[in-house]
C-alpha cells in the first residue's frame, strides 16, 4: 500500500466520518422515537389481539374498543415505526453514497418532531374515537398534510445531495432508495385527494385504499428495504454483488409490477371485474423482484460466510430477507382467485400478509441497518452482544409465529366464513386458538424491542463502547459480554471535540 | 491499512501519526469499513429463473381468469336472493315483495268469497251484482270499503243503483290478514290502481270499528259510509316494496340472513 493511496482512504474514512457526524442526531432521532412507537404499536397489538379471544378484556374503556386499538396498532406502526425506520436509513444512506455531509440537520429534526407530532395527534385521535374508518389511514383528516410536508422537509435534503453528488456510478441502493422517495409522495397525495378531497363512489374508495395498502408495502417498505439490503450485503462482507445485471432486473420488475397490486381485497364486489384479477395476479408475481433481490443480497453474503456468522447486521439482514422469501411465497399463494383469495378477504391472513411484510422483513432489514449505522453516528460501538441476541431471538421466534399462526389460522377462520350455513361465531372460534398464540407471540415481540429501544437510547446519550473493535456476536468468548476484544479503549484519552 | 511507523509526507503539513491516532478514536468504524467492490456478474442458477417462469405462469392463469373487464353482471345481480343450497334445511318460503304477497293472498279469498257474485272479471252482471271496476268505494277511503265487505251493503251504491237486496255480510271467519289481502287485491286488480297496501294492522282496525258501529249486525247504508266511514284506516303505512313473509305478511327482518 502506497504513502498515497494510505493518506487518501485516511481522507476519505475522515469525509465518511464527518458524514455521519453530520446526522447524528437526525438519524439517532427517527431510530429512537421509532423504536418507541414500534413499542408503543405492540403493545396496541397486544391489546388487540387479546381482545379477539377475550372480548371482556378493557371493554369497561371505550379508547380501548377493539375497532379503536387496532387500527391505532397498524397506524403507529406503519407512520410511527416504518417511516421513521425508513427516514433514518434513506437520510444515512443518500449522504454516505452521494458523499455529501448534511447540512439541513435542522430542518431534518425541526420536520420530524412535526412528524412525530402529526403521528401522536393521529393516534390519539384514532382512540378518541376521531378516525377515518379507512384502513392504513385512519389519522383523522387534518393529520394527512402535516405528515406530508414534514416528509418533504425530511427528504429534500438527500435529493440535492444525490443531485450534487460527485459525478460517478449510481449504486443499486441508490436506485431502490431514491424510487421509494418519490413514489411515497405519489401514493400518500393520490389516495388522501382521492378519500378525502374529491371522494368519489364508496366502493371505488374500499379498492383505493386496498391499493393504498399494497403500495405504501412494496412500493415503500420493499424498495427501502431491499435498498438497505443491497448496501450491507457488499459493505459488511466486501464481496461484490453476486449478479448486476439480476439487480437490475429485480429493481425494474418491480418498478412494473407494484403500482397494479392491491385491488385483490375487492374480490366479488361490483368494481369493474378485471381490477380484482390485476392485482391478484400482479401480487403474485412481486414473487419476481423480491426472488430475485433476495437471492442476490443471500449469496452475496453467503460468499462470506465467517463474517455472516458473527455480524449483527447480516444476522438481521438474512433474517429479514428470509422474510421477503416467505412474503414472496405467501403473495402467490393467498391470490389464488379460485381457492385461497376468497379465504384472506376477512380473515387474519390478510393482517398477517402486512405484518410479515412490515415486521418479518421490512422492520429485521431496518434493524440491521441500525447496528451497522448507530455505532458509526455514535462513534461508539454497541454496549453487549447478550442486548442484540435477546432483540434478535425474541423477535424472530416473535414474527415467525405470528407470520405462521396468522397466515395459517386466518385461511381456517376463512373457511369457516365461507360456510354461510354455520353461525358467524363458529369462524370466530375457529380463530380463537390462533388469536391466543397471536398474543403470546406479539409479546415476546414487545419484549425483545424494549431491549433494542433501550440499547439505542443508551447509544444516542454517550453510553456506548469506546473502542476500535465492533461488537460482534461470537459465542467462542463467553466470557466477555461483548465477544473478541482487541483494545478495548473504555479509559482512553478524550476526543479531540 | 496505514501503519503508525510510514513515513510522513514532509511536503504536506500533515502529522500522519497524529493524524493516525484521529482516525483510531474517532473514525474507527469508518477505517475498518470495507469499500464496496465492484459489481459482480455470476451466473444465475437455473433454479431460480425456473421458479420465477413458474410465477409468471400461475400469475397468467390469474389474470386469464379477468375474461369479462367491465362487466358489472358477474358480481352485482339486481334484486338477487341466495337461493337455498342443496341439503340445505327448508328455511321457510322466500320473502316477498308486500303488495304482491297480500295480492296473491287476496286472490285466494276473492275466489273463494267473491267470485260467485262479482265474477271472475270483477265486473258483475249489470242487474243484480255491481261492477267493481273503477268503483268509487272500492278505490275510495279504505274505511269505507272495509265496512261494505264486513258488513255487506244495503240500498244505493256508488252510482246510485240499487242492486236487489244488497250486498250480504262476509265476516264471518275472514281474520285480519284475509281482510287486508282481499282489499289490496280487488283496489290493485281489474284495472283498479291504488298502488297502496291494506296492511294487516289496518285490517285489524276495520274489524274494531265494524264491531264498535251503533248498528252492528246490519248492512250498512250509504248515508251511513258517508256520514261514519269516508276516512283511511288507521295504521303506518307500508311501502308496496317492502320484502314480507308471503304467509303471515309480517315483514321479513333479514332476508340476506336468513334466506
């Protein structure tokens, strides 16, 4: 190695380092109070849940109905949790490939505490009995165009950054990341103006928030995520992308396929008779782009495979990707118009459709993301390797039972929906068995994120590991909580700042 | 990775070792990142474009399933009633629309009751049994009518003619249901279009009144039906298209229920 290339990788890890000095507090700000609100939409969840197979559960408590805490669980999980999940890793991901610095940490933080704002006023009024009815955007109205100019405000930045950006090779990650940026705009303006300003015939509006749905999943969630997946897979392991060109295919099938989604929920009604049969076939074949990007990202991090082994972020990058794997795998199998749709109409495989998209995928890759950025923002390294293992364990134990149990149970509670000689409550009890597990599971969720929600929060304050060595998750040195060592530092000198 | 023992670059003022221990303490996690390689370009297993193909597929037989676009036939059917299933147990007759099931059970009543004198035209015989073709008390106030065919009718009808000794009393074990269809049917049948139900609750009320009048047990008189009975009958009325229970005309509760 040369004097020359030696000073300009120091250079340029000093440019890398002040990039994430820059977004410190933006990023630590989105992952923290998202992680409150993932806790705070778990234990709506758990709520919920338990009402389905105790009904007299709180039922003394009218903010606590059932048709208030579960739309309220679904909205502070998807506005409260995802956006914020997906700000924090969009922000961090824009400057570090642009290699720009932020310089709108201001606005960034002013607009996210409007947005956390917009989000508690949307909630509270959800479970004051103010919401819309719509499902995905039950905020009451007001709520809308607040969430909407702090999202501009936050992401405005890492637009001028790409466009400024040193000329060069745009990365696939860059592609998924910016194409989420702006078709979230999209999808938020056309289903809020369509409901809510110019509302047209109430069954047309059932099919565009059923679109809604589908999109803010894979035409948000899927690209960030699979955006964040295509960074760490290569930066962790150093490998390059397995196939390029494959990349290229996943991102434009995608691009294709995901706007037609959705209008499947809408089987049998008196919509026009093709939309239900475009989206049902349109979901199965997100089977595509997500196949594909799935076993891009798993075998280029499979030709590292000693680094895979002890990475906190790869360990929930293959988790979440496995999760992709089964979304695929469920998109085509509950949009069978002949056999299962029917089923998933009004039963819990719908739910649990979004919650392995959000959670099983969407939310394991964003935890990933975070113990690869925090400790870069940070500058210090994760406190105990024993906190990501308890967050890891417990939530994906937590999300394969949910995934399976609602999945599963919701096609028994659909069959015995669609025996209309048998009383209601007979597909009602069908489901009871499953709605107990739902709970446990959702609470073996709640608790491996209070763990992460404190782990993060120790980080944001200082607490964190001061040391040039990672935290690394290798059960060869039991004893020491935080794996190899090298120099730990925890006594060194001040920084410089 | 750069050592701490490298020479410094003399004509740049930079400290490298200095520099060095920055990088160490506050840009470890930047130093020992990796850099992004270049991009691969592997073969892809056949494996997974196969299972792709097979998606794509399964995802036409979805769509070749779309064969009729805007066609709203297949999934919305005007007036539709669930049948009963095959094996299903016998729910009981279908609902129907209220004027045409207290016509149908109208129907029955008049044959039984008035055809013999009326005829099967409603239109008499000119000498002795009046026509009720655009009858002035038969698509008059409801009161009116329903004392004539309870009580039977004595001297001068509507036009003025008297038909022989009148009309004798049909009470006699006509129940209020039996009333109210045959008053819907013969004011909404041979030309007569009043368009309203006589309901059963109506029916009822004629019965209470037939038995409240000062003379009861004799025929009434027209100056009696337009001094007494010129009026509706009391009781809601109830729209002609309302779904009712064709035997006991109570209004069905839930038709898509309880098909």
């Amino acid at each position: 190695m040369s004097s020359a290339t030696t000073s300009s990788s120091e250079q340029d890890a000093l440019l890398r380092a002040g990039i994430d000095r820059s977004l410190r507090h933006p990023v630590m700000f989105f992952l923290t109070s998202g992680a409150a609100w993932l806790a705070v939409s778990i234990l709506l969840g758990i709520i919920a849940s338990a009402k389905v197979h105790s009904p007299g559960l709180l039922s003394s408590c009218a903010w606590l109905t059932y048709g208030r805490v579960f739309p309220a669980h679904l909205n502070a999980l998807v506005y409260g949790w995802g956006m914020q999940a997906a700000f924090a890793v969009i922000i961090w991901l824009m400057a570090r490939l642009s290699r720009k610095e932020c310089t709108m940490t201001g606005t960034i933080l002013t607009a996210g505490h409007l947005w956390n704002l917009g989000v508690s006023l949307g909630v509270i009024g959800i479970l004051s009995g103010n919401g819309t009815g719509i499902p995905w955007m039950e905020f009451p109205t007001f709520a809308w165009p607040v969430l909407l100019i702090s999202y501009i405000a936050i992401l405005i930045g890492s637009f001028i950054q790409f466009r400024v950006r040193p000329e060069g090779h745009v990365y696939i990650s860059q592609w998924y990341l910016l194409a989420a940026m702006i078709w979230f705009p999209w999808i938020f303006i056309t289903a809020n103006t369509l409901l809510h300003c110019i509302p047209g015939h109430p069954v047309m509006g059932a099919a565009i928030s059923a679109w809604f749905r589908s999109a803010i999943i894979f035409l948000f969630f899927m690209p960030v995520a699979i955006g964040a997946a295509y960074y760490l897979a290569p930066k962790v392991t150093g490998r390059p992308i397995f196939s390029y060109s494959l990349a290229k295919l996943g991102f434009w099938s995608l691009a294709i396929i995901a706007p037609w989604a959705g209008m499947q929920k809408l089987t049998g009604a008196p919509i026009p008779y093709f939309l239900p049969y475009l989206g049902a076939a349109a979901t199965a074949l997100i089977f595509v782009p997500a196949a594909t990007a799935a076993y891009n990202t798993i075998r280029t991090m499979l030709s590292a495979e000693e680094t895979l082994a002890v990475s906190p972020s790869l360990r929930f990058t293959v988790a979440g990707i496995t999760g992709l794997v089964v979304l695929a795998a469920a998109a085509v199998f509950l949009n069978l118009p002949g056999s299962t749709l029917p089923l998933t109409q009004f039963s819990l495989s719908g739910y649990g459709f979004e919650i392995l998209a959000i959670y099983g995928f969407f939310s394991l890759v964003m935890f990933g993301t975070a113990y690869f950025i925090v400790p870069r923002v940070t500058r210090r390294e994760w406190l105990s390797s024993r906190l990501i293992k308890i967050h890891f364990l417990f939530s994906v134990y937590g999300i394969i039972t949910v995934a399976l149990i609602t999945l599963f149970g919701g096609l028994q509670q659909g069959i015995g929906q669609e025996d209309w000689k048998q009383p209601w409550a007979a597909a009602a009890s069908r489901a009871y068995p499953y709605a107990v597990a739902n709970t446990v599971a959702w609470i073996l969720i709640l608790f491996s994120n209070l763990f992460f929600l404190l782990h993060l929060a120790l980080m944001w304050i200082g607490l964190g590991r001061r040391s040039s060595h990672p935290t690394l998750l290798q059960s060869a040195h039991a004893s020491s909580p935080h794996g190899a060592e090298g120099d730990i530092d925890n006594a060194g000198p001040a920084t410089t700042h | 990775m750069s050592l701490p023992e490298q020479k410094p670059d003399l004509e740049d003022s930079i400290n490298v070792s200095e520099a060095h221990g920055r990088l160490v303490r506050e840009a470890a996690a930047c130093v020992r990142e990796k850099r992004i390689a270049a991009n691969g370009s592997e073969p892809i297993s056949l494996w997974v474009i196969a299972l792709c193909g097979v998606v794509v597929l399964i995802a036409g037989g979805i769509l070749g399933g779309a064969g009729d676009w805007f066609n709203y036939k297949a999934t919305f059917r005007e007036g539709y009633v669930r049948s009963a299933a095959p094996g299903a147990e016998d729910t009981g007759p279908q609902p129907k629309e209220a004027l045409a099931a207290y016509m149908a059970k109208g129907a029955k009543i008049y044959s039984a009751k008035c055809n013999g004198c009326h005829g099967a035209d409603a239109k008499g015989d000119g000498a002795n049994y009046p026509s009720l073709v655009g009858s002035k008390w038969v698509v008059g106030s409801s009161e009116k009518l329903s004392m004539i065919i309870l009580n039977g009718l004595q001297g001068p009808t509507s036009t003025g003619k008297t038909y022989g000794a009148g009309m004798p009393a049909q009470a006699a074990g006509l129940t209020a249901e039996d009333l109210a269809g045959i008053m819907t049917y013969i004011r909404n049948n041979f030309g007569n279009t009043t368009g309203d139900v006589i309901t059963a609750e109506m029916a009822k009320a004629a019965l209470d009144i037939s038995a409240a009048r000062a003379k009861a047990g004799q025929q009434v008189t027209g100056e009696e039906l337009v001094a007494d009975h010129d009026k509706a009958l009391p009781g809601a009325p109830l729209d002609p298209k309302t779904m009712v229970d064709p035997v006991t005309l109570a209004p069905a509760t839930a038709p898509a229920a309880q098909p």
